[in-house]
C-alpha cells in the first residue's frame, strides 16, 4: 500500500459540485439545521414514533454536529465515546459496538431496521459493511432488542439510518452535502459526497451518494509488540514507529429512488461497500508438525504485496414502502433486502480463504390504532442466508440458515405512568451442506414502565426475558482461526441462551443541568463464550466455544452542564462513566477433548474449563469528561475532553491483564452560511493528542496492535 495516497478522481468531481449553485436563499433552510437536543430526535429502530427521551429502553443517539465529530473509519469507533458503548478492534477498519460488555453474535448491526448483510459476527477481522460517513443519524439500543430485531439483538442493537430509499419529497430540488478530510496519523484522504432531490411533479425523489478513502499504515507511539513486563532487560524487536499491514481503502456508492404520495411511498435502491485492508498482527501457524511458532506480520515485508490482507465486496438491492391512514391502522412499513457479499483474504498476495454470503431479510411493520387502550405494532420479520467458506483457513463449514419471527409491542398512559409490554416468537434452522441440522425456538418477553415524577424527573424500570440461538460458528468451528491467532473448536451440542435482565434508569433536568443514570443485572442461563483451554500447539493457543451459567452487572452515569450561555457564547461541561463486571455463575470444572489438525493427523488434546471467574475480553471501566463552547452566533465551535480506560485484572482464567490508557481529544469548526444557500464549514479535530501507546482489552491482537498514535483530521464541508 502506498505510504501516501493519491487524491482520486471523486475529489475534483466533489470540488465541481460545490462550486456549482444553490437552489436556496434562505439561511434559515431547515437543511442546514443541526438538532440541539438529541432527546428529541426521532428514534426510527422502533415501530412506535418516539424520542430518544420517552423510550422505555435506554438508547443513545447521534446526530448533526456530534455524529459529524465522531464519525471514524469504522462503526464502533464512531459510537466509541458514547456511554455504556466500546468498540471491538482488528485494524483501522475493523470495529464493532460492544454494548454493556456484549459483542459479536449478540449485538445486531442494521441499515434502516435491516441487518448489515455482512459476516462481522463470524470473525473479528470481518468489518461491518456499513460507512457511518454517509449516516445521517445513529441509534443505540441498549439491553436486549430481541423484540424488535430477533435473537442476534440479546445484547443491543446499532440502528444506521442513512435515508438511501427516500420516504419524503426534499426541501428544495436538489439539496445534498458533501465532505472533504485528511488524516496525519495514516496519510487519510476522504471525500464523500451525497445528493437528494424531487422531480417538477413532487412525486418522484432520488437519491445518490458515494464515498472514497484511503490511508497507508498507521503511525503508533513505540513499537506494534507489546513489552512483556518481565523485565528481564531484552529489548523488544520488530516493527517500530508504524504498524505494518494496517492501511485501508474504502470504494461505497447507492442509488436510490421512490414514487412519494400523499399516504405513502414506494421505493428501491441499491448499493455496493468494497473495501481492501490490512490485517495487522496477523499470525500463522507452525510448519505444520506441531512444534513451529508462530510468527507476525512484522516479519513479512511491508506493503500490499507481502503479508495478509483482505478484500471485501458487498452488493445490496434494497425495496420499501410505507402506507398510512388505513383503517384500524396507523402505519404499514414493508422492508426488504437482497445481499450478495464476498471477500477474500490474502496471505503474500496469494488467496487463502474466500468468503461468501448471500441472505434476503424481510421485515413488516404494522402499527395498529388503539385496542383496549394499547397503541402498538405488529411485526413480521424473516430472513434466509446461504454461506460458504473456501481455503485453508475456512474454521465454519459451509451451511444454511433460516429463521422467522413474529412480535407486538404495545404502550399505553396512564396517570403519570407509560406502560411498555411486548412478546416476540422466532423459529430457525442451520443446516450444514455436508453434515448434521439443528432447529431451535426462541422466545422474548418484555415488560417496562416509565413514571413521570413532575416535568424534571422521569424514573424507569425494566424486566425482560430475552433468548438467543447458537451461530453456526459456536457450532461448528473446527481447525485454525486465523484472526485470533488460535485453534478454535465448536460445540454441536449447545443449546440457545437466557437472558432474564432488570434495569433501573433515571433522568432528572433542571433548567442547565441533565443528568442520566442507569443501572442493570442480567441472570444468564447457559451462556455461550470462547473458552481458553491452557492448551498451546505449534506456539497456539486452543479455545473451545462452552456454555455456563453467568452475570452480568453494571451502570453507566451521564452529566450535562450548560455553565455559561450568553453574548460571550455557551459553555457546556460533560462527565460520563461506565462499568460492566461479567462472571460465570457455575462451580467445578467441565473437562472438554478435542483434535487439534495437522496435515494427515492430528494431536488429541483433552483440558478442564472452569464454570467459574471472569468471562473473557470484558471491557474495562471509563470515565470520561468534555468542554464544548460554541460561540452566540454559532459561527465557531470548540472541544476538548479525554476519557480513561481503567485497567482491567478482572480476567478469565490463562488471559492476560491489560494495562489503563487515557486518549484526549479536541475539536475546532466555523461555520457560515453564505447568501446562495450554502452552508460551508471548515473544521480541525484531534485524537491521541498525548501519542499514548493504547491496548484494548477487548482485541484478539492487543499485543501486537496498538492503536493509531496522534492524529490530527483537517477539512471542509459543505451542505447546500
């Protein structure tokens, strides 16, 4: 990969576009309003219309100028610095949300209501396919969405919702926006640019965006390999000052379109993701005979040609349509999705694995008028997936899948109180192509209520009973997994999981101070994770995916101070804090054996898998504070905060401590609305200012992968 990509062709396009004229003459135009009070905004992940504020679920919402400061290469490093949420790590390109210490398989990653399409939850070097550059707002569920979304929402879901099938006419007949950026810390050179529009008839609404990056690899404060701490005086070798095999480029692009009414719409759109990654801290195995070691890509050359990297392509025809004003009805919301997904991993420019998956999704959505005073919805959901791997490295057997789920949620008032009740029943099926099926059932039930203690307070309390189905790969992974540098055995005998939660929230405001705090326990029955066994061949380690009993407990604080707001500006303080504790629940030990290949033959291994201590990879707690200032005319705007990730020695048995790490970020825009309808802004941001040396718990490739060093981010955007 280049050390220092070229600007492409979309960037002279984009600077054409912006120069071109605007339809608008007015600086009030609604298009270039930001939300002030993210409460308010519209949360689409639920069938119900409501704020982030009257949920019954807590959920945290991006949007406007605090999406556009946090938006990142990756989802989870968008949603990083929101409470209660971190983000898996694999490279630059590879992060998804962990919520309340839940990842993978458990938390479910949409576009709109619909899954991603992608295979992020097979492996942690599988990026999500969905650019947060062209979101127009993010929500995050958190606690389980399995009413709405299915058994893959146990713990959370992350709703994108990016507007690429219009349901509405637009503001004027062409409106759009578009970005330009450069990064220091990996040479970044993004642009993006987004139009929408309607036809002379007021009927017709199109849509297009497209998006290009490119950076080379990463610059980190010291060397890729973490010290070993023992001390011992040997100096530490390899890479040093960048991090091999970590560069990234990103090709995105929809069309889309739909007919608008009066009481509804009917569209389609259809979009590609293509992207090329490294995969830093990738390591092999042995020479085969089992007494090799294994080695990182530090000792490959660096570029595209040597070490391994994958290349991603993700195809998606999308139609939806909406009707309103039926009777007995509300709403009726059809959504349906076709994807074709494929990407090929690379080992010194040779292929290794190929990667295929194809899937449809359906989703309808029904919101009923009251019945017995209950305002609700309906909801029919189905989705059916085939997927192959082939190569070497392919540790899931190729299999299908289908699963269809039916749910109601409904609300009703009552004085001073909102009662939330809802159920959900899903039925599915795995079938291996070569090989043995498994059907299973889940069922979820959910209870909350929300009181109104006056105008300022609100206090919530839920309980749910949520349940999730084993994935082919807790199933029936059977050989090397690559990404996480081990062997990695399925269980075919797992049964699905429950989740029994109860949550206690509050919400106080009063005039400049708001203040939110939640806390949360769920009971597990039969929970499902990775197991280390203690048992290394060829310089690997070997986990087994096991089932135990387990709890999880935490809360998250949130704080919000306007300190100053007059003709010198607004001055906004924020503090926030987050911690999750994840143990078993069992006593003894489950004695496990398994068959480690190696060519022809194999060496049988047999170890003992404690039902008790710390689950593994949990994220660390946080704390985190933030200055915003923002000018009265809303011409400038300021930030600067850091937040600290504690050390984590709450670890499961043969896993490793990781040290605490503090990353200080900063912010700095101007804004002006021009008299053609423009609105231009120039902004400067910083992350890493202090070029600390950072290891997440949660990655597979923490020790050999910090994350990126001190950089500072410098462009343009313009909305018009």
């Amino acid at each position: 990969m280049p050390s220092f990509p070229r600007f492409r062709p979309l960037f002279p396009a984009l600077l054409a576009l912006l120069a071109g004229p605007a339809f608008a003459d007015n600086q009030d135009d609604p298009r270039h309003s930001e939300p002030k009070d993210l409460d308010s905004v519209i949360v689409r992940a639920s069938p119900l219309a409501k704020s982030a504020e009257d949920l019954t679920q807590p959920v945290e919402v991006l949007a406007g100028e605090r999406l556009d400061e946090m938006k990142a290469a990756s989802l989870g490093e968008t949603v990083n610095r929101l409470p209660g949420i971190q983000s898996s790590y694999h490279g630059p390109g590879v992060g998804r949300p962990i919520i309340r210490g839940m990842d993978g398989a458990r938390v479910q990653v949409l576009s709109d209501g619909l899954a991603s399409g992608d295979v992020s939850t097979v492996s942690v070097d599988h990026a999500v396919t969905i650019e947060p550059f062209l979101a127009n707002q993010i929500e995050v569920l958190k606690g389980p969405a399995t009413l709405l979304y299915g058994s893959g929402a146990i713990g959370g879901a992350v709703n994108v919702i990016d507007g690429r099938i219009p349901e509405t006419t637009t503001f004027e007949p062409l409106e759009g926006r578009a970005e330009l950026r450069a990064g220091s810390v990996a040479d970044e050179r993004t642009g993006m640019v987004r139009l929408d529009g309607t036809d002379s008839s007021g009927r017709l609404v199109f849509h297009f965006d497209a998006l290009h990056r490119e950076t080379g690899d990463y610059r980190i404060p010291g060397f890729a390999e973490a010290d070993d701490g023992h001390g011992d005086g040997h100096a530490r070798e390899g890479a040093h000052g960048r991090l091999p095999h970590s560069f990234l480029r990103t090709d995105s692009a929809a069309l889309g379109a739909s007919w608008v009414g009066d009481r509804g719409f009917l569209g389609a759109g259809y979009s590609m993701f293509n992207s090329r990654y490294g995969v830093p801290g990738h390591v092999h195995p042995g020479d085969g005979d089992g007494d090799g070691h294994g080695h990182d890509d530090h000792d490959h050359a660096h570029g595209d040609d040597h070490g391994v990297h994958i290349v991603m392509d993700q195809r998606r025809s999308e139609v939806r349509g909406g009707l309103d004003d039926m009777d007995g009805f509300e709403s009726l919301r059809v959504k349906l999705a076709h994807n074709e997904y494929t990407h090929t991993e690379f080992e010194d420019n040779a292929v290794g694995t190929v990667f295929d998956n194809d899937s449809v999704e359906g989703r309808v959505e029904l919101v009923h008028r009251p019945l017995g005073g209950w305002n609700g919805a309906f909801g029919l959901q189905f989705s059916r997936r085939k997927f192959n791997a082939i190569g070497a490295e392919a540790f899931v057997p190729d299999s299908k899948s289908r699963d269809t789920g039916v749910f109601w949620i409904g609300e009703r008032s009552f004085d001073g109180v909102d009662l939330e009740l809802g159920a959900r029943y899903d039925q599915g099926r795995i079938d291996l192509v070569q090989g043995p099926s498994r059907d299973f059932d889940a069922a979820s039930v959910s209870a909350a209520a929300r009181w109104h203690l006056g105008d300022r307070l609100h206090l919530s309390f839920g309980i749910d009973r949520a349940q999730r189905t084993p994935t082919s790969e807790e199933l029936y992974s059977d050989r090397l997994h690559v990404a996480t540098g081990s062997y990695e055995f399925g269980n075919a005998g797992l049964d699905k999981e429950t989740a029994n939660r109860a949550e206690l929230g509050m919400h106080w405001h009063h005039e400049d101070l708001l203040v939110s705090a939640s806390l949360y326990h769920i009971e597990y029955d039969d929970f499902i994770y990775l197991a280390e066994t203690g048992v290394v061949d060829g310089g690997l380690p070997a986990r087994i995916w096991n089932q135990a009993d387990a709890r999880f407990t935490g809360g998250e604080l949130d704080v919000q101070w306007t300190v100053l707001d007059d003709d010198r500006g607004q001055w906004t303080v924020r503090a926030f804090g987050d911690a999750v504790r994840a143990r078993l629940a069992g006593s003894g030990t489950r004695e496990v054996s398994f068959t480690v290949p190696h060519g022809s033959h194999g060496h049988v291994h047999s170890a003992q898998i404690a039902l008790s201590g710390h689950l593994p990879r949990i994220a660390p707690a946080r704390v985190g504070a933030e200055v915003r200032w923002r000018s009265a005319d809303d011409a400038w705007r300021a930030n600067l905060g850091a937040v600290r990730y504690g050390s984590q020695d709450r670890v499961a048995e043969h896993e490793s401590e990781s040290e605490g790490y503090t990353l200080v970020h900063a912010g700095f825009a101007w804004h002006l609305d021009t008299a053609g309808g423009k609105a231009w802004e120039l902004f400067v941001d910083g992350n890493n200012l202090l070029d600390e040396e950072a290891r997440p718990h949660t990655s597979f490739i923490s020790h050999l992968a910090p994350l990126p060093g001190r950089n500072v981010t410098a462009g343009v955007r313009v909305f018009f």
